[in-house]
C-alpha cells in the first residue's frame, strides 16, 4: 500500500488512462470521443513527465538556479514533443467531425454511420 | 450486455495497468540515469544553450523536433485541405 | 463582433501579447519556453482578435496565401538548418564556435548570455514562425467555415 | 532457398508461360477458323432465343450480388454471426482493443 | 559517392519532407501545377537512387548506423561512455526491404495520381501530403530510436488520414478518415505509453540499447502487450481489423496503395519490436503461435467478409486483411521455431522468407488491383459492383491489369502471388498440416471472389449507360504498367529476388546481436 502514496503520479497516470478508456467505449457523441483522446493523451504526457522528477531536482536551465540536483530533461522534451503531436492530431479530429455534421446532420457515431457491414 | 463485457475487460486492463506503475521506481527517485546526466553535464559544452531541455529538443533530440514540426505542418496542411473551398456539384454521399 | 470596449481593448493588447511571444521565442535557449511555446502565445493573440472581431473582418487582413508561405518558410528554415550541418552529420550543431550565437557559457549555473546556443535560438524562430502561421491557419479557416464561408484557394 | 528454386517442377513458372503462350496460339488459330463474312449491326448479331423476347440489356447481366447465390445461401448462418461484429460503429473498434488488449497482456504476464 | 553512402538515410527521409515543404510555394507561383508535377517526380527519381545504392551498401557491408548530431555519423555512443544519447538510424535488411516496397508503391502511386488528380481541387496539399505520408513510413523504416519510430507513426498516420478524407464531400470519405485517425491516434498512444514504461526501467531509448539491456520483467511483458496489440491493430489483424475496409474503400487511388503500405511499415515495426526489441527474452513458442493464431483468423474472416461485398474497394479491402494473414503466417512459424536451429534451418527460416516476400509481392498486387478499382471509379463514378457492366469492351488495359492482379492474389503460377505462396505452403505443411490446408482453402476462395468481381464488372452484355465510357489517361495507364511489370518478373524470378532482398531481411529479422552490436559493439 504504501506503494501507492510513493507512486501516487503514476497511478494517476493509469487511472486517467483507464477513464478516457471507458470514455472512448461507451460515450457515442464524436466530441466526447475525441475529448476521450485528448484525456488518454494527458494520462500518457503525466506519466512521461513524472518520471524524470526528482526529489527536490531543479528545472534543468543553467540561468541563474540555485544548487542542487536537476530532474532529468528528456522526458520533459518528450512531454512537449508528445503535447504538440496530440494538438495536431485533435486539431484534425475535429475538422472530420465538423465535416461529417456537414454531410450527415448527426455526430452520434451509430447515426452518422454510411459504411459497415 | 455490451456494457457488462466492456466493464469486465476495462476493469482487467485498468487493474494490469494500475499494478504494473506500482513496480516502477519510486516517484522522484528515478534510477538508471546515465543518459540524462551525460546531457545534463555535458548540455552547455557541446551546444552552448543553458536550457537543457532546449538542448535536447533542438540538438540530441534533433530529428524528434524536426517531426514534431513535420507534423504540426502535416496537420495544418490536412485541415486546409479538408476545409477547402471545393466545387459543390459532386454531391452529397 | 463584440461592442466597442472590448475591440479597443483588443487591438492594444494584442501588441503586448505579441511582444511577450516574440521574447519567449527569442529566449527559448535560455529560460523556460521557446519556439512552439512562444507561437502558442502570439497565436492566443490572433483567437483573441478573432473573437474580439468577426472572422470575415479578420479574414480581410490575414490572406491565407501569406499564412501559407510563412509556414512552409519556417518548415523549411528548419530542415536547411538541419542539412547544413550535413557536412559532419545531419543536425550537427554548425554553430558552436562561430561569431553568431556561438558563444559558450561557463558550465554550471550563470546569468545567461543571449548569444549563446548554436544553431538552437535560430531553430527556435524558425519553430515560432511556422507554428504561428500555421496555427493562425487553422484557427482562421475553422472559424471561416463554421459560419459557412471557406478561405481562398 | 531450397524451396523456391522449383527446377522443373510441373509449377515452374517458365513452363505456365509456354503453356499460356500455347494456350493463346490455340485461342488465335480457333478464332480464324471462325465465319469471315460477319457483319456488325446487321440481325447476324442479334440474339436469337428460340422466338422469345430478349430481355434489354440490364435484365440479361447477371448482377454481383447474385452470383454464388447458393454459396452464401448455404453459409447463412456463419454470416450471420459474422457480420454482427461488424457494426461500423467506431467505439466497438476500440471496445475489441481494450478486450484483446486485456486478454493479450494477461497472456503475456502469466507464459511471456 | 561515399558522402552520399553514409548519409543516404537521412536523405532518404529528409528529402521528402523538404519536397512536402516546398511544394506549397511551388504550387502558388506562376505555371505552379506543371512546376509542381515535375518538382515531386524529380525529387521521387533521386530518392529512387538513394535507396538503390543504399541498398546496394547495405547488403554488401552490413548494417549501417547513422547517429544524428554528432561528430561522425557512426559514432552511436559518446566517447568514453556507455550508452547510446543521440537519436540513431539503425538500416538492416529488413529495413532496406521496407525501403524498397514503398519506394516502388509510392513511384507508382504518384505517377497515376498526376492525371488522376487533374482538374482537383487543393492538389498542392494532396502532394504535400502524399511526401509527408512517404516520409513517414521511410523514417518508420530506417529508424534505430523508440520514440522517434512514435513520432513517424504519427506523420504517417495524420498524413494517411487526411487523404483518406480527401472527398470531402461525401460522408463515407469523411467517416473512414475520421475512423483511421481515431484508431491511428489511440495505438500511438499505446506506443508512446510503452515507450515510457522501457524508458523508466532503463532510461535510454534506442531499440539496440533497450535490447542489450532488457531484463524481462513484468512491467516489460506489459509494454510488449501494448506495443504489439497497438501495432496488431495498426496493420488491421483480425479482431482489430474493422476499421481496415472502411477507410481504404473510401481513400482516393493514388494513395490508398501508399495507406495500405503504411499498415506494411506497422507489420515491420511489429516485427522489429518482437524479434529484435524482444528477441531472445520472450517464450517464442506462446508467442509464436499467439501471431500463428492472428493470422488464421485473419486470412479466414477477411477472406470470407470479401465474398460477401457488393463494393469493389471494399472486397479488395478485406482481401488485404486476409492476405495480411499470410504473412503472419509465414513470419509466425518462423518466430515459433526460432529457438529449434534443426527445424529453423529445415523450414522455420524458408517460411520467414515466404512471410517476408508476401509483404512485397502483396503490396504490388494489391496496389495494382485498387489503381484499377479507382480507375473503374473515375471512369463510372461508382464502386458497385452490381452497378457496373461489360467494361471489358472499353476499358481493355483496365481490364488486363486486373486480371493480373487477379492471378497474382489467388496464387496462379506466373505470377509472383504464387512465389510467395508456395513457399508458405510448403513450410507450413511441416509444421502443422491443418494450416497449410486452411491456406490453400483461402486462396481458392480468393481466386472465386475475383473471378465474381470480375464477371460482374468486366464482362457481360454492355450496359448502355457505359457505352461511351473511355480508356484512362496515359499517366495512370503507366503506374499500374509498373506494378504490372513488377509483378511478371517476381513470378518468373523468384528465386533471384528471394535472393538478393528477401533473405538478407530475414537474417536481419533472425540475428538479433547483431543489430544490438552494430549500435553496443564498443560497450565492455
């Protein structure tokens, strides 16, 4: 148990996953979906970033820091290339949603189907 | 029926994920960091920058920065596309 | 279009908004922020004026043909800086060492000089001018065609 | 390689070609054997079903999905079942991920 | 010469993504659509070469490392430390094959879009995209680093999903592009999310060093399920297919064969993360049989759903799925043997090398079936089959390069299909009977399927709407000549290409040191 108060961050990176999971299957509205992705995105970007912290480090910028340790940077570059990908990505989303409301007048995704089968 | 077997497998994937972040190192003491201090030691030598996050996106994560613009440009170009004034005689579905 | 007030208002922030992105840009090798943060900024400039404003007032201003240029511009600013390091290896710092910004800081904790960093302050502008153009891109032609207009060709 | 250097197997790809190639002399040979004086748009082409009326031109092709009707009409159950998967609803794309995703990992934890 | 060598796959990637850059402004000057067209081929051409000669390179010397940054391009790891720091591209044989496929499939792609495209609105960002989509696949294929083979999936899936919703205008194009970025989107998730768990065990990120330094615990069998069901669901195996038929029915020609190949570079990585991320750690037999069974599946189910469509496209879609399974097939009855050297050696690796060539060999025939399809659409403006009629009498190269394609994806002996085939086959009736014979059912249910499409469509009395109904320009006559070509030489020379590119991939695939060492190699 008491792993769980020393992992805190990263079981809350799960949990956000696990939500956005159930989010993602049982919500039909398209925005709620991509809302759904959005917050899976944040799950991974927080447990990416939690892990390069450490105990009482500094952020790691030479200008003017006082002494002590610097987190690791690597996961801090990951978290911002990760961050601008899923910008990008929802950005997409949600021009194909303004455009099937467009053509179909619905954005539930069973009625707004054409293809199945 | 959908909603029970959807819970069922939602509740096994969340309980693996939730057990497998309790095995990760210790929040704030992450171990094995040998990469991170050779870019935090040797950040301002070898690029000149004081930031090192700055450092390791522009220089030795370079090609990740290069895609990250790649795709920034990638999806600005497929939404000008996709909201292209278009002749409106192919019609509908 | 909003009332009186608030497009006055607008108009004056926008500069400051505006400055405050630029100088995120051109620190991003020694503070926090750089060139996708930095065009963030400016961009929640241009969603300000956009609401402040109508799109099709906006639309008068901003050319699409321009948005476009500059974006491609920034991209490939961004891939020749990468190539002109080709004669050691692709993305090799060129920079280091040479009269524009190759100054080394002391190692350790310092006050910061601005020219400093290689090719990386450079890099950073290049980021900010293709995320500015293209985000102000999107913004724009998604706000253009919610009301049923498309931006030209 | 020992496999798929066939030598001269009846399946070597050098003799299907000879084979084709023969096979389209023969098809040429038989097609000049055929009636020479033949005339488009005379009533020599027209279709003669024993003094029937001939059908127009849609109602004679026979049309995809009628073809291999008795396949599918046999199998009706199996398709059935299988397109019921098949809803084209993309949530239950992604409730098929999050099941194998579960089962996969489960697999992997307990004999990987 | 040696310059270009050594740097041939940065600019194998770089070039493209330059092209996409400019094509923009090159579109907006004067006589910029003439400008463009010739701009894109020529850029494409060079490309073309660098990938021979790095070809050539690659299987004549071995593995060729390129770090970026820093002072020599093979110097992976700083002097006097232990672990890789920069991004590295890591090119084997396997990713030399990869290379090879889309290099082909997308010359041919972009040949036929030239006249397809006439006429189109936004053609400048449909270029652009087409490179971006190239890029992304080729730095998927070359790449040596766990994040940035996340940050390529993305280009190449945003990239794909774009195109796919291309006509916008029709509600079907736009829901398959929306259903391939949403699945896109959540796998690449998945990845990245894997990517963080290795990262946090070993705090480096290049595949080679993961590799050196894996310990097979939990938390690594957890991230091997991600990545693996992320990627299962990438190149549309069986249960996570559905979305496949979807978004390639509705993709316009010239670049469903390219969306089709970037599921191919999914199976690479796929591939890569197993057999060299993995390697030696896993039970190969569990997981083995696990691909064995997604496989089957695969070929039984997408083969069985293709009878059954009544939209051209569609079927095809669904043969690509089952035509997957044979690939994992073949490479899975290798990965179950692997660790058995007699039966690795007495079949194992020859049905690695049929798994193998089935990628190549299915890429070009399918891409040549859906040029044809899409060529049947912009003549007809419809996919439905029951719609279509006596198009034979018209479109008579249309009709040749779909028979042979035809030929080719049910396995008929001069083509390559049949190569392929044969050697799946053949090695899996040493392994396992029952699925050699499941093979064989499948591919002749192919050969019905095809031959239904094309009685329906190609023959039959001439329906009237069709009678004016015109051969298709030149351009795209000649990208689906290309891949015809291709097609007819693989099938008569299958040994010389099992040779040459197939082989060196699977003893890329195989010897997983060696790909650790080329990065490693001066690590104690």
């Amino acid at each position: 148990m008491e792993n769980i108060a020393d992992n805190f961050p990263f079981v809350a990176s799960a949990l956000l996953l696990a939500v956005a999971f159930y989010i993602v299957i049982f919500r039909k509205n398209l925005i709620k979906l991509i809302m759904g992705i959005a917050m899976m995105a944040s799950g991974v970007n927080l447990f990416i970033v939690a892990l390069g912290y450490r105990t009482g480090g500094n952020a790691p910028i030479y200008t003017d820091v006082p002494p002590g340790p610097m987190v690791l940077s690597v996961p801090q570059a990951l978290t911002l290339t990760s961050i601008v990908i899923n910008v990008a990505v929802l950005a997409l989303m949600l021009t194909m949603v303004i455009h099937t409301y467009r053509n179909t007048g619905d954005i539930d995704s069973e009625k707004s189907r054409k293809l199945k089968g | 029926m959908r909603r029970a077997i959807g819970l069922i497998l939602l509740l096994v994937l969340a309980a693996f994920l939730v057990s497998g972040m309790l095995l990760v190192h210790p929040f704030g003491a992450p171990y094995p960091t040998d990469m991170d201090d050779y870019i935090i030691e040797n950040a301002q030598n070898q690029t000149g920058s004081n930031s090192v996050v700055a450092s390791v996106v522009f220089d030795y994560r370079g090609l990740d920065t290069l895609g990250e613009a790649t795709i920034l440009f990638t999806a600005v170009t497929g939404v000008l596309l996709l909201l292209r004034a278009q002749k409106r005689k192919e019609g509908g579905s | 279009m909003l009332s009186k007030i608030v497009r006055t208002v607008a108009n004056q922030l926008v500069l400051f908004i505006l400055i405050f992105g630029l100088y995120v840009i051109a620190h991003g090798h020694l503070t926090p922020g750089g060139g996708f943060q930095g065009g963030a900024v400016v961009v929640s400039g241009v969603v300000m004026l956009l609401v402040a404003f109508s799109s099709q007032d906006l639309k008068k201003s901003v050319r699409e043909r321009v948005l476009s240029i500059m974006e491609s511009t920034g991209a490939l600013i961004f891939a020749i800086l990468g190539f002109a390091g080709l004669g050691t290896v692709f993305f090799y710092n060129f920079l280091v060492g040479s009269p524009i910004f190759g100054r080394i800081p002391p190692t350790g904790p310092n006050s910061g000089d601005f020219w400093t960093g290689g090719f990386i302050p450079l890099m950073n502008f290049a980021v900010g001018l293709k995320v500015i153009a293209g985000l102000s891109a999107v913004v724009l032609a998604i706000a253009l065609f919610a009301r049923g207009e498309e931006m030209e060709e | 390689m020992s496999v798929i250097g066939y030598g001269y197997a009846v399946w070597a790809p050098l003799i299907w070609i000879v084979v084709l190639v023969v096979i389209g002399v023969m098809v040429l040979v038989w097609r000049n054997r055929g009636q020479k004086g033949y005339k488009k748009g005379t009533a020599q082409t027209d279709i003669f079903l024993s003094g029937a009326r001939v059908p127009p031109e849609e109602q004679r092709h026979v049309k995809s999905e009628n073809i291999y009707w008795g396949f599918f009409e046999s199998l009706k159950e199996l398709y059935s079942g299988m397109m019921k998967p098949h809803t084209g609803i993309v949530n239950d794309y992604l409730l098929w991920l999050v099941g194998v995703l579960a089962i996969a990992i489960l697999i992997l934890v307990v004999a990987g | 010469m040696d310059f270009l060598v050594t740097n041939a796959p940065i600019l194998i990637v770089a070039l493209p993504l330059v092209a996409a850059f400019a094509i923009p402004l090159i579109s907006l000057s004067r006589g910029g659509d003439r400008g463009r067209n010739v701009f894109s081929l020529a850029i494409l051409g060079l490309i073309v070469f660098l990938v021979a000669i790095l070809a050539r390179d690659v299987h004549a010397v071995g593995i060729r490392v390129y770090t970026f940054g820093a002072t020599a391009a093979e110097l992976a790891i700083p002097h006097g430390y232990t672990v890789p720091v920069r991004i590295i591209f890591e090119v084997d044989g396997m990713s030399i094959f990869m290379g090879l496929v889309i290099t082909i499939v997308a010359l041919a792609s972009l040949i036929y879009s030239l006249h397809f495209m006439k006429g189109q609105t936004g053609q400048a960002r449909f270029y652009s995209l087409m490179f971006l989509l190239y890029a992304g696949m080729m730095g998927l294929a070359f790449t040596g680093d766990m994040f940035n083979l996340f940050v390529f999936l993305e280009i190449a899936s945003i990239a794909g999903a774009a195109l796919a919703a291309y006509r916008t205008n029709r509600a079907d194009a736009v829901e398959g592009g929306f259903k391939y970025i949403v699945i896109s989107a959540i796998s690449a998730l998945l990845v990245l999310f894997a990517i963080g768990i290795l990262y946090a065990q070993y705090n480096v990120l290049s595949i080679a060093a993961i590799a050196h330094f894996m310990q097979h615990t939990t938390l690594d069998m957890i991230a091997l399920g991600l990545l693996a069901i992320a990627l299962v669901m990438k190149l549309a195996g069986v249960p996570l297919h559905m979305w496949a038929p979807d978004t390639y029915t509705v993709a316009p020609a010239g670049t469903t064969p390219m969306i089709l190949a970037a599921s191919y570079t999914s199976m690479y990585a796929l591939y890569r993360v197993t057999f060299t991320l993995y390697g030696g750690l896993i039970n190969t037999t569990t997981i083995g049989w696990i691909v064995i069974i997604v496989g089957v599946l695969s070929m039984f189910i997408g083969v069985m759903m293709a009878v059954h469509q009544t939209d051209i496209k569609r079927m095809m879609a669904y043969h690509a799925i089952s035509q997957g399974g044979y690939m994992l097939l073949g490479v899975g009855v290798g990965l179950a043997v692997i660790t058995n050297p007699a039966a690795l050696a007495n079949y194992g690796r020859d049905a690695m090398n049929g798994g193998i060539f089935h990628i190549i060999n299915h890429v070009f025939y399918k891409a040549l079936l859906f040029m044809t399809a899409e060529a049947i659409f912009f003549r007809i403006g419809t996919r439905d089959t029951n719609k279509m009629g006596g198009l034979a009498r018209n479109m008579k190269w249309t009709a040749a390069f779909y028979v042979i394609g035809a030929l080719a994806i049910s396995g008929i002996p001069p083509f390559n299909g049949f190569a392929s085939k044969l050697l799946i086959y053949e090695t899996v009736l040493k392994f396992s009977p029952v699925l050699s014979v499941i093979a064989m059912f499948v591919s002749l249910v192919t050969l019905a399927s095809f031959t239904k499409v094309f009685y329906a469509a190609f023959t039959g009395p001439e329906l009237p709407a069709y009678k004016k109904v015109k051969e298709v320009p030149k351009s795209m006559i000649i990208g689906m000549s290309i891949l015809a070509a291709f097609i007819i030489f693989f099938g008569i020379f299958p040994g010389l290409i099992v040779n040459t590119i197939v082989a060196p991939a699977t003893n890329a695939l195989i010897d997983q040191a060696g790909y650790i060492n080329a990065v490693m190699g001066a690590v104690p």
